[in-house]
C-alpha cells in the first residue's frame, strides 16, 4: 500500500478540456492544428470589467493592460476586447501561454492576476474586474479544494474514530482501522495518478493526459472508499 501510495505524493487536479479526449479523434486533431497555429486562442483568459467603459481613464488602462499582458509574456495575440450594450461593461480576450491547465498557463494567469492588472485596471478608481476563463476556474477550483481538503478529512476521520471507538470500545481498533483507511485511499489515488496523471495507461485506455486528475476526483473518491470500510467494519 505504500509503494502505490507513492505517486500519490504528486497529485495535480485540473479541469480536464479538450486536451483530455483520444489523439485519434479527427475532430481532435482539427482542434490542435488551429490550437498549434493560434496558440491559447481557444481557452483564453477573459478578464471581465465592469464601470463606465466611456471614461478615457478606464480605456487607457484597457490599453495598457493589453501592451503589458504581451510584454509579461503572459499573454499572446489576438487579445479582443469587447463592450457590452450600455457600456457598462467590456472584457478583454486574452489568449495565455501553455494548454490550458498546465503549468506554463498557471503561471501566466498568476502574472495576469498578480502584476498585469494591478499595476493596470487597479489603478483606475470606480470600476470592478476579475479574470475568468478555462484556466482560471481550473486554479480557483484547485484553490478552493486544498483549503477545503483538511477540515472534510478531519471530520472523517474525527467521526470514524468516535463512531469505532463506541462501537467497539477500543481506542486501538479505531486508530488501526484509521491508518488503513488513510492507507488504501492513498494507494487509490496512486494508482490513479500514475495512470491518469502520468499517463501509463495512455495508449491501453486510449486518452491523452493533461498532466492532472479531475479536479473533483480526489474527494469524491476519498468519501466513497472510507464510506465503504467503514461500512465493511
């Protein structure tokens, strides 16, 4: 159990795309020439304004972001930008560097969100922005389950320890049966990760990998497998 637990130690969760489906689809292949010759055109990042799109401050600060986003080297052409009816609000296209979920384009968004619009759009008073997109919901989703991860494990385990130590008046049995547990779910995810992550498996089930597990994988399966031992005590 521990030495399938091992690749577990690497776990990566991202949104999975197109980028996750068989190389032998055709539509597929379509899909990354236009991808290889417009590079984060299809998965861009948009950062979403909201203000009076009118005031010469604001369209300024639209501009800027546009010749730093390519200088950071974040970002790549076409960067469209787009006001809605009212002018009330406008975003900004901007295609990132990397595929999508990888790192390159993690890093990116984290330039884009960190320095780029700060130094851009943040010195402008009286308007609201945030960066959305593929990539983007991928890093919040990620962001959001690692701080939720210790307190839903801890209440697991917390409850499974009570519920056995009742049930069987033993403290040792419920530690033993923790362990275990804690045990076969990183064996699980090892096993996963070296499949899915890594890509083992790639040419015998036929898929591509992109580098992570599905973001909502991880503790769904946790859940599942302590629930069925649980159940099996």
């Amino acid at each position: 159990l521990v030495a399938l637990a091992v690749p577990a130690l690497t776990l990566n969760t991202a949104i999975s795309g197109l980028d996750a489906l068989p190389a032998s689809l055709k539509e597929l292949q379509s899909y990354n020439k236009v991808n290889d010759a417009f590079p984060g055109g299809a998965t861009p990042a948009v950062v979403a304004v909201a203000g009076d799109t009118s005031d010469p401050e604001v369209q300024a600060a639209v501009d800027e972001l546009r010749e730093q986003a390519l200088a950071s080297g974040a970002g790549l052409e076409p960067i469209d930008v787009e006001v809605a009816p009212g002018g009330k609000a406008l975003t900004v296209e901007i295609p990132l560097v990397g595929k999508g979920t990888d790192g390159a384009s993690n890093e990116a968004l984290a330039t884009l969100r960190e320095d780029v619009i700060p130094a851009t759009l943040g010195t402008v008073d009286g308007i609201e922005y945030a960066v959305t997109g593929e990539t983007a919901a991928s890093r919040d989703w990620n962001d959001a389950m690692k701080s939720a991860v210790p307190i839903v494990f801890g209440f697991v385990l917390a409850l499974a320890f009570l519920l056995l130590l009742v049930t069987f008046r033993s403290v040792v049995i419920p530690l033993k049966a923790i362990v275990m547990n804690l045990l076969s779910v990183a064996a699980a995810y090892g096993v996963v990760v070296a499949v899915f992550q890594w890509g083992w498996g790639e040419n015998l089930l036929d898929f591509n990998s992109n580098g992570g597990i599905a973001a909502w994988l991880p503790m769904f399966l946790f859940v599942i497998l302590f629930g069925l031992s649980m159940d099996y005590h």
